[in-house]
C-alpha cells in the first residue's frame, strides 16, 4: 500500500471515529469526510495496482 493510500485509509478510520464518538457538536462534517477520505483510499489502490514495478523489465 502506497503512503498516500495509507494516509487516506487512517484519516478516513479517525474521522469515522471523530463522528461516531463525538457528542453531536460538529454535525455530520465528520461521516462526510470520512466517505470522501475512503473513496480517495479506493481511488489510491486502484492506481496503486495499476502502475507496479517489475524488476525483470531491467
């Protein structure tokens, strides 16, 4: 898993946890960046998938 998937995959987890675990204050802010740091996650592998170094090309 690259960096960038990786990063999205924790800030979309801490949001989630932000929103579920949050007394109500913040609204529904958190829930939607964490849908839009998970599709950004899903986006990141696919890419991720798509572009693999293969060392018997050299």
């Amino acid at each position: 898993m690259s960096k960038i998937a990786f990063g999205l995959l924790m800030l979309a987890l801490l949001s989630l946890a932000l929103g579920l675990f949050s007394q109500d204050e913040l609204g529904n802010t958190p829930l939607i960046a964490a849908i839009v740091f998970f599709a950004g996650w899903l986006v990141a592998r696919a890419l991720g998938r798509r572009f693999k170094f293969d060392p018997q090309l050299r």
